[in-house]
C-alpha cells in the first residue's frame, strides 16, 4: 500500500504540474460503451453483470471510453485543449500472471481537442517527467514511437483491404512479443502475403524520419503523419526528453481506436510486458457520439512499472517505513492524561503521534516505541499541578528535559514554527527543530 | 474532483497523524462475506453478479468485512493494536437520493486487537481531528455515542428474547428519523411490549453517565458497558474532544454486528443524514473465521458531509481555483523552443507550468494566461544566440527582466533555492521568491 500510494502520488504530482486535471469516472458502464469501439481484446476481459433493472453494465477495464463519453456531454463548455488526467481503479478477468492482474491502477494522461503534435509531445514529456523523478533513466526504460498512421498507409499501398486492416494491425501489435515462425504463422492467417509482409517489415526497419521519408516519399504522407513525427521529435527535443524516447515504427498498438502515433513504454532489458501505452485516438469521440475532435493520450499501469522499480531498486526505503514521528510514554501514575494532551496536541499540529494503549512499565513503552520507529520519544510525569515532560532522540540516543508540559505546548512548539509552519509533509521538520532547539549536538 | 481530492487528503492526512496505516482491499469480494453478518439492510443493496468461473462476487457496499478477512489471515503476524484505516470506493444499489449515491467514497478507520475503550476513544478523537481541520465546529456537528450493550441489556431485562433481538434493534435505529406514530407501529410489528418499549424510552432519556447509573443500577452494568462509557468520556476530554461529544442512547447503529459503544455523527441542524457511523464490533472477526479479539471503528462518507461543507462554506476557495502556477508565451518566431526549455526545467523543479499550443499573438496568450489562473508570466524572446525572458505578476501587473534563458536557469532559480528545496506542495513559494527577487515591490 505504501509502495502503491507513493506510484500514484507521484503520478498526480506530475501530472498537475504538466497542467493536467483530474477526472473520475464511475466504477461501471454500459457494458455497450466498451464493445462499441476497443476491439476484441478488452470485450474477452470484461466483468460484466446485469443489474435489477435488467441493464447490461460491466466494471471499467480502461477508463479512455468513460473519458470519452464525459467529454462529449460537456464539450461545448470546455475550454480546449482539455488536458485531463485520472488514476482509475480497473478489472480485467484474465489469468494472472507477472505483470497482469485482474485489478489494477493505470494512469491516465491525455489531451482532447487539439490535432497538434504538441499533445502528443506534451503528453509523451509528462510520462518522461515521471520516470525521471523516480528515479528510471533512459538507460532503464525508453518510450519506444511508432505511427498507426503511416503503418495503415503502407499496409494500404501494399494492398490489405479495409476489411481486414483490424486483423493485420492486431497481428502485427503481437509481432515483438512472439518468434518470427509464430508470426509469420499469425499474418499468415489473418489474410497477409507474403509481398504485404515484405512491405511492411521494411517499413518496420526504419529507425528515424530520415529512413521513413527515404522509403515513403511525400506520395505515401497520408495525412502529413512523416510530418507529425518530424514535428513531435523536434519538440520532444526542445522538453529534453528526447534521450528517453526511439522511432520504432513496430510499435501499432493492441486497442482497435489509435488513428496516428502510437507509442509503448518498454524496459531497455525487454523482458517485461509494456510499462505504458498511449497514442492518437482521433475518432473515439466521434464514434461514442460526439464532435470529430483529436484526441490522445497515455496509460501506464502500476503492475509492471511496480516490478520494474523494485528490480531496479528504485523504491525509497522512506516509502517502505512506518511513517510514526514521535511517541509518548507515561512514566508514572497518573501521567497518561498529560499523554492524551500531548498526544493530540501534536497530532493537531500534523504530526504523527504514538502512544501505548496500555499502562505498563517505561521499558516496554521504550519497546513499543523502537518497534513504531518513531524518531523522538517523550516521556510525561504528573508532578504536583502538571506534567514534566523529558526528550529523547532515538537516532542518537541523546536526552534532556522540555520543561512543564504548559511551557512545551505553549512557548516550545511556537518558537520553533510549529504553530505557524508545520503541515504535513514538512511535518519531519518539527523533530529536526525540537532537536536543533532541546538537544543541540 | 477538486473538493473530493480536498477530502480525501485530509482524511489520509489525519489518519497518518494518529498513527493509522493505510490498506485497501479488491473493489469486489465473494457474496458471501456481505450476508453473512452485516445483516439484510447491505444485503438488499448488493451489486452483485456470477462471473466466468461461476463465483457468486459483489462489489464491496462496505470494507468492514474485507478488512475482518484480511486481518484474519494474518493475525498472528500483525502486531497489535492493528490501527488501520482505509479510503475505499463503494456501491449500493439504492435509489439515489440527497445525501445517498450508487457510488461514493467511504474514510474508515479501525482499531483491532484491543479491548480497551482507548481504542474506541483513539478513533473518536481522529474523526474529531478532521473536522476541526476541515472547519467544522462543535456547534455544527456533533458525534452522538450510544451503546449498543446497554441498549441490548435494557432489551434483556424487559423480557426481549434473543431471536427477536435484531429486529428490535433495527426498529430503535430507525427511531431518531421516523415520526413517534410510526415508530410506534413498526416497534409493535418488531413484537415489543409497552412495557419494553417503556423500559427502554426511559433508558434512552439518559443524557450522562451517572443518569444511566442510577437508573440501571450496577446489577445490569454486563460486561462493565457502563464503566466503558465513563471510561471513554474521561479519555475524550483529555484528548480535547468532548467539546464535539454528547451521549445519546437513541443511537444503536443499524449494521447487525455491533457490540459496544457506536456512535454516528450528526449535524446539529439534523437537516441531514448521519456523516459518519460506527462502534465496536467485537464478534466479526470470529463470525469470519478469525480469533476472538475485540475490533472498533467508524465509516465516514463522502456525500453527507460535502454536501454539509458546501452548506457551511467550508471549502477554501484555494480548493476550487484551477492550480496553474506560471504560464509561458512566446513573443516573437523562433521563441517556442525556449517556452518548451523552460516548462521542462520549471516543471521539473515541482511547478506547475502551462503554455499555448497555438503560435499566436502574445495578447491571445496573455488571455489564455488569464483563464489559466497563473500568478506567473514568463515572457520568452529568441534573440541572436539565445533567448530573452520577462517576468510578470499577475497579481499586481508588475513585469521586469529576467535576463537569458541560461541566466534564468542556472543562476536565479539556484539562488532562490528551487533546486534544492522546492517540491510540490511548497511549489507556490517559487512563484513568491522569484517575485521577491526580481519584482521588489
């Protein structure tokens, strides 16, 4: 939970200073509004039930449909682009297996209302602005950059029939992930010749705009898509985030909605399923409905990308510790209210703030505090017409005298700031304060 | 989204502070774990559904259950008291109304492993701790305890017999919401006597601890219910919290497993629905299969109480304010690749920064600017071999030079500490430090 709760943190942190807004979608939908549109692979995954009123729903298992169907309702009052994020919970009924289980957290990143390559650059940055902050480098991972677009093209020139456009894109989304027997097996079956398959592998070879103009030619620009990944490469350049990405025109996508680049978040080691997935989906809207608006974005699962920060321990030993700052003991009868009072006078000043439930001797509190981790430990005495209250850091072992729990509570805490200054996450300020003010090394 | 994000912040942030761990469970559970002991009420709003495998599985209305198998599982690994809370999504197939959704979210906070009323205190007083940081006074609301074990005890002594039990509880919990007419009929179909009926109006008159004692005596006191009452008094206000308590023997809770003290939390004007529930349910755990250990807690919605801090204005407007920190424009051709430059590095350092996507007019993007929110302007110009940048307060419409881009980056950023203090919560400081620095009012 810890782990999970610093992944999603993180990923609203980013995404909030990328100028995203968070969205909420509910948990089910329309069984409809998930099998109009997303293909094959996600209607065979669906948990799907019928409520009293006899309508067909099914638990979201991507939120980009609800994404879509909120946006159409409210699109003439939104001021474009609408860069949106969210952080759905979703279900799946596949078997579980590393990497893919049958519920799961994926961020979600996209923009609506803008053809320009700068969305997808902008949504692509956010991703690499993530992976940089926790710590992944682009010796670790790498957005790997195709084009749906220029892939239909040239399945197009070489003669692959609309019909069967789907089949072909589903075979070749398999292509990295099976041996070249299998593959040539599974195009062999969805309708694809030979000459289709040579076209298209030479396609495939191309590692830059260069190589992809040289094959092409303007002639087989449909739609400027050569221009568009020009333009998001000079742009993923001027983010500095170029470093973390790579043409890979083998890159098409499962999802049956994508229309124009398409791109997966890969280990550099290959040996896990995509850490994320996203690209142009520029008809979605339009199919659930809605205006003929572009629209693209990303999604990035907390299963893979959680394996991944662990191979490469890049999880924060402070995100796995208990996150307990100070404890209080009692060290004499009648000393447990001064406990109480302190207990929650810090705990109101935001921070977190132990105490034993049971009455017993100070070595089993100490105890019980070394098992908290709490960093700082305050023992209350009732004396006469208060409470004396002592200090010890834990780190160091050091101890001194705080005065009466009235001169702590009332002159202590606000001449460090506390009062003032203290709110949660700083909250590991105030320890290091009460030491630098009570125990001076 | 804003205000849901609001709530749920701090009641992660207040959980964390009084020592609490967060744990959340799968969005569904087998049927069965719902039936079995949370009574017909939950039952009659289950979202449920039979999945390939012929499961019978519903989607969580609560998270008490889940969290009663989960501990159970690894009860003798847990150290205790295991204090832990949760934020889980939960849907009840109910008709939408004020105050009740299909779907909402739910703060639980529980205590297990401890017999002690210290633990029922300790949850109080964090659900105390929220509503004083959300604003919410003594005088709008009011946490309400009764006790399900005296309530039970009166039942007893007044001839109710066991089987009959449930259903009198459930009619005394629909008591405070339906007229005394309807209260009478529902009483007589639950099968209790005048008598009994008398003998428990005249114990739920009880305002104090000591109007209890006299009445029932200590021959009725089972298993010490009243001295828990006295107990859990004195602990709430050395906590500080009784300010926000009263007791009421009116509230027994409907859920069928409680078995001690409960409470709800009521606004005083009683215009709506109870914001929160809860008390100690000490047989769950070993209903579900587990130990005999004593359990504690309460659930607090989401709905009741937004809609009870929008009645009271008691959303700070920092809420509702789209959170964009600095915008970025271009002023002249070729000036785009430094606003890329510099969204990056400002971003990076935890800001939130935005920019237009359309190369137009500085005074199209100043407008954008303004929807944006930005209390920042920065102004970028391409000149001869780097680019130039303008700083502008949007507050006070004060604008100056920043130098050169690289100036910008390298020195005042650094000088005012945004590389090695800010981070996101703080992000709001970068904006005043650069406006101290180079904008001196």
């Amino acid at each position: 939970m810890r782990v999970r709760n610093w992944i999603t943190d993180v990923w609203r942190r980013v995404s909030l200073r990328n100028g995203f807004e968070e969205y909420d979608a509910p948990i089910f939908e329309y069984l409809d509004l998930f099998t109009i549109k997303s293909g094959q692979e996600i209607a065979e995954q669906l948990f799907s039930f019928t409520d009293r009123g006899g309508r067909q729903l099914a638990i979201r298992p991507e939120i980009t449909p609800s994404l879509a169907r909120m946006v159409n309702e409210k699109i003439n009052a939104l001021p474009r682009p609408i860069k949106w994020f969210s952080i759905p919970r979703l279900c799946r009924a596949e078997n579980p297996q590393r990497g893919r289980l049958r519920e799961f957290f994926q961020w979600n990143v996209d923009v609506i209302g803008s053809d320009d390559v700068q969305a997808d650059a902008e949504c692509i940055f956010a991703a690499v602005d993530f992976l940089r902050e926790v710590g992944l480098t682009p010796n670790d991972v790498q957005v790997r950059i195709g084009s749906r677009a220029l892939t239909v093209s040239v399945l197009n020139a070489a003669g692959v029939r609309q019909v069967d456009m789907d089949a072909a894109l589903a075979v070749l989304d398999k292509r990295p992930r099976v041996s070249e027997d299998e593959f040539a097996r599974l195009a062999k079956a969805a309708g694809l010749a030979e000459d289709q398959l040579a076209a298209v592998t030479r396609f495939q070879a191309c590692a830059s705009v260069e190589d992809i103009r040289k094959l092409l030619g303007d002639a087989q620009d449909v739609g400027g898509a050569i221009e568009s990944l020009a333009g998001l490469w000079r742009y993923l350049q001027a983010l500095g985030a170029a470093d973390y990405c790579t043409l890979d025109m083998r890159i098409v996508r499962g999802l049956a909605y994508y229309t124009g680049i398409v791109y997966e978040i890969l280990d550099t080691g290959e040996t896990l399923r995509a850490i994320a997935g996203g690209g142009r989906y520029d008809n979605l809207l339009q199919v659930l409905g809605g205006p003929n608006v572009g629209a693209t974005g990303f999604g990035m699962g907390d299963v893979v990308l959680g394996i991944l920060l662990e191979e490469k321990g890049r999880i924060p030993e402070t995100v796995r510790k208990r996150s307990l700052e100070v404890f209080i003991i009692d060290v004499n009868e009648g000393g447990f209210e001064g406990v109480l009072r302190l207990a929650a006078k810090l705990r109101s000043l935001g921070l977190c703030a132990g105490y034993s439930y049971k009455r017993q001797s100070m070595g089993r509190q100490l105890k019980e505090a070394g098992r908290s981790g709490a960093d700082c430990v305050l023992f209350v005495a009732k004396m006469e017409n208060t409470f004396a209250v002592e200090i010890k850091n834990m780190r160091i072992g050091a101890q001194a005298s705080a005065g009466s729990l009235e001169q702590f509570v009332n002159k202590t805490l606000a001449e460090i700031g506390a009062e003032t200054e203290v709110r949660f996450p700083q909250a590991g300020r105030i320890v290091d304060a009460l030491f630098r003010k009570l125990l001076p090394e």
